[in-house]
C-alpha cells in the first residue's frame, strides 16, 4: 500500500515537474522591454518618454510624435536637441502626461504640434537627439524618421 501511495505521489511530482519545468529553463521572451510601435523610447530622470518619431516627407522639417510623463513632484521643462545644436522645449507639469503629435487624447495637456525645422534626415533614417532637463542626466538616442505614407501619420507632416 506504501509503495503504491509512494509510487502515485513521485508519478504526480514527475508529471509536474514535466510540465512546468520548461519555463524555468527556457528564455522568457515576455520579460523583454520593447517598443511595440514605430518609435523609440527614452527614461530621462522622473520622465518616461514612449514612442519617439519625427514625421517629414523632405527630410527638411520634421512634427516631432511622443508621450511624456512626468513620474516626478516637480513641474519640469524638458529640452529635446536635434541637428546641430538646434532644440525645443516643453513643459511637463508634475504627475502629468503631454501627448504631441495626435489627435486630442482625453485626460492629457493639448500641446501645439512641434515642428522641428532644419532636421537634415531623410525619411527612413535616425535623426540623433539629445533629451534633458534641469536635475536630470540626458540620455541621447537615435530617432526615427517616417514619411506620410501611412495614414495614421498622413496629417502629421509639416
């Protein structure tokens, strides 16, 4: 009766340990941050900065696409260097979130469009930018450039 219970409980223990033991083995591919749209993202000190991209058919002027939220206690102006030197700022209140480049999204601040004139990058490659604020250590990272083409970013060409 003994070996039979012994028996029952090793065959439960080994199916178990079948089933499962894969994943604690296996590379998880969900554990893996990444950007699962066309932009790029970018943490700068209580800013999370999701979905990076600039819009230009010429390569010339650029409406720069993002989501900034500001995780932080302070109201922070954050500038965005492009090109040789030139850049923009923007104002993020403290736990706020400022969407560019969209349609008006419910709960967010309305920004006007930022244009980025002088970009110098065509479509289909990166545009180097420089993102920073007061207190904050910058982070530079490589920007996509998109033309009009596809409708969701038809309007959004200067």
């Amino acid at each position: 009766m003994k070996a039979r219970l012994a028996a029952s409980a090793a065959l439960a223990i080994g199916i178990a340990l079948g089933a499962s033991g894969c994943s604690m083995l296996t590379y998880q591919a969900t554990t893996e941050k990444y950007d699962a749209s066309d932009g790029v993202s970018v943490d700068v000190g209580e800013l999370d900065i999701r979905n990076v991209l600039v819009v230009s058919d010429d390569g010339v002027d650029g409406t720069l696409v993002m989501t900034v939220v500001n995780n932080g206690t302070d109201d922070v102006s954050l500038d965005v260097q492009f090109g040789g030197g030139d850049s923009q700022s923007i104002k993020v209140e403290a736990g706020s979130e400022v969407v560019l480049g969209v349609d008006e999204v419910e709960g967010t601040d309305e920004v006007e469009p930022v244009v980025l004139e002088d970009i110098d990058t065509l479509p289909g490659a990166f545009l180097p930018m420089f993102f920073e604020y007061s207190g904050a250590e910058g982070v530079e990272k490589a920007i996509p450039v998109l033309d009009g083409r596809l409708p969701e970013y038809e309007n959004l060409v200067p």
